[in-house]
C-alpha cells in the first residue's frame, strides 16, 4: 500500500476494518483457496514491483480538503464559464430566421440582424452560437455552405469556390481548375471562452479553420447528440430497449465494450422528433448527396439551400434547450461536463507524404488481390471442363453439376455447367465464388466436410456416419431430413454413408469471412485457401477505403493557413519541406448508452489482422519534427474497477478473491487473473483474458451458465464448437466465480459462495442506488462522479455492462480534466491528441516529454485515488498507484521497440532532477524528497497562480458536497450480509441464521428491506422458514 510520506499528501485517515470485517475476509480467502487455515496467502506475493521503493517527492498541493474536493475544484473552474455559456444560451431563443430571398450569395461570412440590412464580417464575433455546415459529398469532403445563429443575429457563409464557379459558368468556362480545391470556415479566435452548438458538431469542428492549429482555439463543442445519448440513449421506445438489451447481453470484445454507431437512431430528424414532437423537413439535402455546383449556385436552389441549413440552426438550439438541462441533472460532477468538452478537442497529425502513400498502395494492393479469385475461378472452369464425366461424377463436389453435353450453337460438346456460365456478349466465362458452380469448382469444405447443395436446406456439409469424431454441439443444426417434394430427394436419400448439416440457405462469401479466417471454410485447394483469404483481407479496405480517401486533411501549405500551424520552425531546410496535415477525428463525445466516446477510425480501433489492406492507417499518424507523443496505457481498468466494488463493503484492498488476484497476481509468474484462468481452462492467457472480460460483464449472472453463450464466446475465441470439455469447463468455471443465488425470484437476487460474490452483489447495489448518499434522484448513478443511466438503459435488469463501463469513462473524464489543470497551471507545451478506453495520448514539443510524462504520473495517482476515496477505502496500493511506464514515441502506432522509450516514475524524476540541476546554481545530488510542483516548472517560467488561486477559492455548495463528494460507507449492520455471501451452501446461510437468532434476522431484513423493497415481504417469509 502507500508508504506514509504519500499517502498522507492525498488521504487522511488508513482504513481500519474491524477485527469481524477482517476474520470474514480471510475465511472468505480462505474458501477461494488462497490463504490456507492459518491465515497465509498460499502463491507468494511477486516481488517485481518497483515503485515500491520508489524516492520520496511532495505532490503539488491539492485544491482541497479532500482529493474529492480537489477534483470539484479543478473541474467547476474549468468548466463554470462554459456553463454559464451554456445555461444563457438555453434559456433564450433564436431571432427568426432570414426570409427566403434575403440570403447574400458573397464570399464569406455575412449577418444579419433584425433592423439592419446584411452586412459582410470577417467571422461571427460571437461567444455562443448554434452552428451547422453543409458539404457537397461528390465535390470533396470542405464545406460549401454553413449558417450559425447567437442571441442577436444569424450568419451565413458561402465558399469561394460557390462563386468562383458561377462566375466561370457566366463566362461560358465549364472545365476549369479551381485556384483552392476546398476551403475552411474563418470562425475567428475571441479572448473569452465561447461555446459552439451543433448536432455532431465533430463534423462542422472538422471544418473550422482555427482547429487546424496546434494551440487549441478555446473554442467550447457541444454536441446535442452526444447531449441527447447522455439522458435518453436511443429515440425510439422498443428499439432502443432492444439495444440496450443487445448490448447487456453482448458476447465478444467489440460488442463488450458497445461499439456500435448509434447516430443512425439519434440524426437531427430524429431527435428533434423526439424532444419537441415536430417534423423537420429532410428532402432538400438530397442536392448536398447527389447533386452538383450548377443547381447550389442556381439562385432559387441557393435560397432554398441556405434557409434549409438555416432551419437545421434552428431545430438544433430546440433540441438543445431540452436536452442540456436534462444532462446537468444527468451527469451534475462539474468533471464529466469538462471531461466531456475535453474529449471534443482530439487532433491527429500526418504528412502528405505518409498519406498520400498510405491511399495509393491500399488501393493498389486491393486491385491487385481482389481480382485474384475470379482469374483462379476461370482456370478452375477450363480445367474442370475438361474432365471427363464419368470421373468427374466420383468427386464431392464436381458431381452436383450438370454434365450433360448439348451439341447447340453456344459452346457445343461442354457440359451443361459450362454452357450456363458462358457470356456471349463478352465471349467469357462469367462466374462467381458466391454462385453454386463456383463454390463446387472451389472444393469448399465445413469444417473439413465438403459442402454440397439442397434445394430444400441450401448449402449443407456431409459427414460420414462412421466419422467418431464428429460430435454435434449446441451451434449444429439439426440433421437435414430430405423430403420426396425434393427434387434432390433420391440423391440424398440414396446416400447411405453420409449425413448432411444445414449451413445456410445461401452462400455469399462476404457472410462468411469470419468461418474463412477461422478456418472453419477452407478450399481443398491451398491456393484456392489463400485467395478467400485475401478476399477477407480485401474487405476490410473495401469497407474502410472509401472514408479514408475522402478524410479531411488539411497541410500546412493550404492558403488560408498562415503560421504553419503553430508548430516550430525547424533549423534544416531539408525537415520542412515535408507538409505536416491534421486531421479532427470524428468523435461522437458520448456515443454509447455507456457514455462512451465512439469514433469510426481511431477511437477504439481494434487489434487487426496484420495482413488487412488498409489496416495500417495508425502508423500513419506521427508527430510532426520536433514533437514527441507521449502515450500512457491505463493496466487492467474494468477488472481493477470491479474487484474495488468488490473490497469496497470490507473497506480494505484485497479483501476478495478477486481483488487479491488483481493486487497480487504477476504475469511475469503466472499469479495473475488471466494467467490463471488459462491454467485452469487450457486456453491461451489471450483467450483467458477475454473470458475474464465476461466474468465482470456477468458471463453466469446474465446468462445463468447459459450454453449458447459460452459456446459463441468460444467461438470467437477460435476454439472449436465440439471441444465440449473447455465449454463445460467455461459454464462451471464462471458458476464457481460468481457463486450460487440466493433469494432468487425473478431478477431480485444475490450471490453467495463465489470468487466474485462480493462484486456482482456490489453491482446490485450500485443499481439499487445505494452508493449515491444522498443524491435526490432514486436512479442508479456510477459510484466515482454520480453519473445517471440513459433511460435506454433502465428498461434492463442488472446492466452490469454500464456500472463497469460508465465508471470507467468517469476515469477518463478524470484524467483529462487532472491534465488540463497541470497542463494549465505549469504552461506546458502540450495537448490531447487522442484518448481511447484505456490509453491516452498527447502531443507536445520534444523538450517537454518528461514534464508531460509526470502530468500524466500525477493524474493518474490523483484520479486512482479519488476512486479509492470515493469507494470508502482512503489507500491506494503502490502497484496501482502509477503508470508502469509512460511511453515516448513517434507515431501513434509504433511496433518497434527500438523506436519507443518507455520510462518509469523513477527515470521521468532523474531526468527532470538532472535537467533542473542544469538551470539551477544549486546542485541536487539526490532525489530525496523532491518537489514535483519545482520539476513541473520550465525554467524561466512561472506557475499561473491566477487560475491556480481561482480553482482553491471555490467555495462548494452544502448539497454538493452531500450528493456528490460523500465517500461510499456500508451500513453499519452490513457485517451479516458480508458474511452471507462468503458462504458456499444453503445450509451454511441457514445455520447462521440460527447462529444470530432473531438480532441477526432483523438486521438481515433491514438491509433487504432497503435494497429490494418490493421483495421485503417474500424474504421476511423466508426467514422465518429458515430458522
């Protein structure tokens, strides 16, 4: 745990449980199989952590208290003047919008104002606006047109390129080069805050002049979307319950973690609809799909379009003045606002050069693979049409094709198949790997059994019957039983050394690709195996090269920008030829019914196949000369965040079978969580860890041990579906983790006897509301910043998925929100570039790495710590406490070691010691006790003690403090439920039921009675039955 000089800079008081409290501990540890009946851990502790004999050094100064009041603090300043913005702009309404006619077709940007005629402005010299832009999608991805509205007035901007086209249309010039392919929207820089307001307001940020700049604009986001999936998840009642649903009960790492884009449910048509029960009229945006210059600058299609986005203005600020409200009920922690606004500021940096050959030789290699199949396809045909019948009809698959020769005029003496593949037109074969012909000329197996065709099933498999190893599981269809209707029937029927399996009715290979990597489909020819292989590496680009190759990237050659993008000037000539670009990642700031932030390409990219066309777009991004991206991985988040709800009723670390293993367990030796799931499974610790993941998503406790579930994971895990000694061994090991049901009836329950009881029971208690003190809501609200659930997520029972996950985001809020303050405070030279689920990434001048290095150190500790704090338990154990390492890198996704530097507290501290020594006229020969605020300090530089006072100076309002800042404290007659769920069988509970008589039945039923209320009755009947 923290040596005392540490834990005195953020904690007040060591957890002291009671004696009980502790003996019910280690006998629960002690059922696990960890301690032995002596009370001794049985797997010896690891002895490989560092950071515990870490050099003593004084943290910067909290602003509090507490670290929770700390962190209210540094949250509500930054984040009270946008607020203040925000609530103004809610509660006052639009002008009328400018009557159709009025709107100026003028380069740039022109207001007006009611009274006054329209006048040109450099940029909307605005601090709020609701703002919308408008791009014609088969030009290129820049904006044609955009309108903003404030309080006063309305604004409307017109690309040059709109005029630049009409005056050489007028001129009779139809093929022309236009001076600047796509222009960025000037919206000026103000020294105040400002707030912009949008729906998906990613997508008109991308399209502002002033985010293309290494100093953030100062310009606030808020997106009513993101806003409206805070508080309401999904539009519509049954869909949305039925994603959630979904989502509760996904199975694989992508759907764990809800990766889905619920945009398509929550457009501006929608929600609109939703929240102010009023139509708005979409058909006008057909011209920015389909259409062309010539009919946006035709001047009644120009009226119409700008009144069009006008009217989208419009309808946003409604939506806007529903939502935003709402959400500051939803999530009231000043911190998730700010770590919300923060999330909506990534910028990612490339060259052209990167780029541009990242584009051309995807495409390249797609051409190149994607035609491999069909040129394999036509020597298959020649070759098989070649063959003899009578040989032809002994093979699988040769034999379901029609042999019949004709001797008509189109290819007369070939066999029928042949025949039917024949284009005249084209004097070709035209054939398809997804056709029946082409399947069988492939030879395509399932599972190793070659694949036949029934018009009665489809594509079925064919087993021998005297195949013993063949055992059918849960995921095999039913056998194919073939009727006389049939045309196949004598066929089958006659075939009395096989039976047949249904696959699918039909056969398109795309459906597929999953079974073709796995191997599940495979082709008896190698070569044949490989080309469907590539068709799935092929795939991916197919999907994915469309959006890349219209991605916004704007260089620093591009004439509207004039100052290189605020990035240094390098001294060799020969490093600034190349043209640095930056893209601004579309990031939905809130896009899960979990809260989390979701983006197609760079937010939440999964691990890909190596072998994808196109899957290496990561590594194109890179830190432009001079910069450095320093990278901090997050360890074991979900799995730490449960086992804390776990040790949280015991007011300790380490309390529970499962904290013990995540606290205690070494990879390095095999004592870790996944090291030992695998142990016991005999999987891969990569599968194990996957399997862990619906340990705390409630692999048993959603599923009750459910077959089908456990047999899909397996799936994806590539482990086949008939190895039913690991899909027995996966359903007991997760019934033995979570323990047995207790008082079941219905969805009220708790668990007992299991590794993890103490978490899932934790996780109903959460939903039930009982570690938000006295917040005045009764919905559920994560335990850290008393976030709500959408209401698409309460129609759920247990949604264990959103107390794991939506904690978890809180985490990230945190950790941004603790960056920008140190960021602020000691003028470091740096900003957010990308921030995923468990890794963030910032980018900063090369000389800055280990300032920006020890902010992350230090946020990282303050927000494990509030955590801790927030969940009753005021320590930290040193192994948690920071980063492992921070990495040093060049590119976002850099898989040379050589090409990384990873350094630990302890190097970031001797540097930043070393490097002060250098500035300073006294020399430090030690690093004992040092100052960190000193090493956060560049030389020559001074602390913003302004903003620094600010924060300290906030006073915390009364209810804020009891609703929000209040650290969760179990009842104090829990110690009887705490021992409850140690035990393993009904008959234990039922003795100490006895044990306690009726003092202990009263306390049981108190606890009962508060948590589950409508089942008090049936459990008070129970009681009484029990002793």
């Amino acid at each position: 745990m923290l040596p005392t000089w540490l834990h005195g800079q953020v904690f007040k008081h060591r957890p002291s449980p009671s004696l009980k409290t502790l003996r019910i501990a280690i006998e629960h540890l002690e059922r696990q199989g960890i301690f032995d009946s002596y009370g001794v851990p049985l797997t010896p502790q690891p002895i490989t952590q560092k950071l515990s004999v870490i050099n003593e050094f004084k943290l910067p100064s909290l602003n509090g208290d507490t670290i929770a009041e700390h962190f209210w603090r540094i949250g509500e300043n930054q984040m009270r003047p946008v607020r203040e913005l925000a609530q103004r702009f809610a509660s006052v309404s639009l002008p009328d919008i400018p009557a159709p006619g009025s709107w100026v077709f003028k380069s740039g940007w022109t207001r007006y104002e009611k009274g006054n005629l329209p006048k040109s402005v450099d940029f909307p010299n605005e601090e709020i606006l609701c703002f919308d832009v408008e791009t014609l999608v088969p030009d290129c991805p820049f904006s044609v047109l955009a309108t903003a509205a404030s309080p006063t007035a309305w604004y409307s901007w017109v690309s040059p390129r709109l005029i630049e086209h009409k005056k050489y249309r007028e001129q009779g010039i139809e093929n022309y080069e236009p001076a600047v392919k796509g222009y960025l929207i000037p919206i000026g820089t103000l020294n105040r805050e400002r707030i912009i307001v949008g729906h998906n307001t990613s997508y008109d940020r991308a399209r502002i002049k002033e985010e293309y700049h290494l100093k953030p604009s100062g310009t606030s986001f808020l997106d009513t979307m993101a806003l409206h999936i805070a508080i309401n998840g999904v539009c519509d009642g049954v869909p949305g319950w039925a994603r959630a649903k979904w989502e509760a009960n996904c199975t694989d790492m992508k759907n764990i973690y809800g990766v889905y884009d619920v945009s398509l449910v929550s457009g501006l048509s929608r929600v609109y609809q939703y929240h102010c029960n009023k139509q708005l009229d979409k058909s006008t945006r057909n011209i920015f799909v389909d259409g062309t210059m010539e009919e946006i600058v035709e001047s009644e299609m120009f009226q119409n379009l700008m009144t069009y986005c006008a009217k989208d203005v419009e309808a946003t600020h409604q939506v806007y003045q529903k939502v935003f409200p709402r959400f500051l009920e939803v999530c009231p922690h000043p911190v998730s606002f700010a770590g919300m606004l923060h999330m909506g500021n990534m910028f990612l940096s490339t060259t052209r050069e990167d780029w541009v050959r990242y584009i051309k030789s995807a495409d390249k290699m797609y051409t190149e693979k994607s035609s491999l199949l069909d040129n394999m396809l036509q020597v298959l045909a020649e070759e098989a049409c070649k063959l003899d019948p009578a040989i032809a009809k002994k093979d699988h698959w040769l034999k379901q094709l029609d042999w019949n020769i004709s001797n008509g005029r189109k290819k007369a003496g070939c066999p029928s198949w042949y025949r039917e593949l024949w284009d005249s037109k084209t004097e070709k074969l035209k054939i398809s790997p997804n056709c029946k012909i082409g399947i069988m000329l492939m030879k395509l197996t399932w599972k190793g059994f070659p694949i036949y065709y029934s018009k009665q099933y489809g594509y079925v498999y064919r087993v021998p019957i005297q195949d013993d190893e063949f055992i059918p599981t849960a995921n095999t269809t039913p056998l194919c039983v073939f009727s006389k209707e049939d045309n196949d029937y004598d066929f089958f029927t006659g075939d009395i050394g096989g039976c047949y399996y249904q696959i699918s009715k039909t056969f398109f290979l795309k459906y597929f690709y999953g079974e073709i990597e796995n191997g599940t489909i495979r082709s008896t020819y190698e070569d044949v195996t490989t080309q469907l292989l590539n068709q799935v590496f092929c795939a991916y680009w197919k999907n994915k090269g469309p959006r890349m190759k219209t991605m916004m990237v704007a260089y620093n050659d591009h004439p509207q920008i004039t100052d290189n993008m605020g990035l240094q000037k390098q001294q060799d000539e020969q490093e600034q030829t190349d043209e640095t670009g930056i893209i601004i990642p579309q990031v939905l700031t809130i896009g899960t019914l979990m809260r989390r932030a979701i983006d197609r390409d760079w937010i939440l990219a999964e691990e890909l196949n190596e072998n994808y066309v196109g899957a290496d777009y990561r590594k194109k991004i890179k830190a432009p000369k001079g910069y450095k991206i320093v990278r901090g991985k997050i360890e074991a988040l979900e799995i730490w965040i449960a086992s804390l709800i776990g040790d949280s009723q015991f007011g300790i670390y380490g309390a529970t079978a499962m904290s013990w293993h995540v606290l205690h367990g070494d990879p390095l030796i095999g004592t870790d969580m996944h090291s030992r799931t695998a142990r016991e499974l005999k999987v891969s610790r990569n599968q194990a860890r996957l399997i862990d993941y619906g340990r705390i998503f409630g692999g048993n406790r959603t599923f009750g041990g459910n077959f089908m579930f456990v047999n899909n994971m397996l799936e994806k895990l590539k482990i086949k579906d008939d190895d039913l000694d690991t899909i027995n061994k996966t359903i007991n090991f997760y019934k033995k983790t979570e323990g047995n049901i207790f008082f079941k009836n219905q969805s009220q329950y708790f668990w007992h006897g299991g590794s993890e009881s103490y978490t899932v029971n934790g996780f109903d208690d959460i939903d039930n509301n009982s570690y938000t003190n006295d917040i005045k809501s009764e919905d559920s609200r994560t335990p850290i910043l008393k976030s709500g659930k959408p209401w698409g997520l309460r129609l759920v029972d247990k949604p264990v998925n959103w107390v794991v996950q939506s904690a978890a985001v809180d985490f990230q809020h945190l950790l941004l929100v603790s960056m920008q303050h140190l960021i602020k405070k000691y003028q470091i030279n740096a900003r957010l570039m990308l921030m995923e689920y468990d890794n963030m990434h910032f980018l900063c001048d090369q000389e800055e790495c280990y300032r920006v290095a020890l902010a992350m150190q230090i946020s990282h500790f303050w927000t494990r710590s509030l955590f801790s704090y927030m969940m009753g338990i005021e320590d930290l154990p040193m192994s948690l406490a920071f980063f492992p390492s921070i990495e040093i890198r060049n590119q976002l996704d850099e898989k040379r070691n050589s090409e990384i530097s990873r350094i630990t507290m302890m190097d970031t501290l001797a540097s930043l010691n070393e490097k002060d020594n250098n500035n300073s006229k006294e020399t430090t020969t030690s690093l004992s006790l040092i100052a960190l605020e000193k090493l956060l300090i560049k030389p020559l530089a001074k602390i913003d003690k302004e903003n620094d006072d600010l924060s300290s100076s906030i006073t915390i309002p009364q209810e804020e403090v009891e609703s929000l800042l209040k650290p969760y404290c179990p009842p104090e007659d829990y110690d009887l439920f705490l021992e409850l769920q140690s035990l393993t069988t009904e008959e234990e509970i039922k003795t100490l039921f006895k044990m306690r008589r009726m003092d202990g039945l009263a306390k049981m039923s108190d606890y009962i009675k508060r948590t589950y209320p409508s089942f008090f009755g049936k459990v008070e009947r129970y009681f009484k039955f029990a002793v």
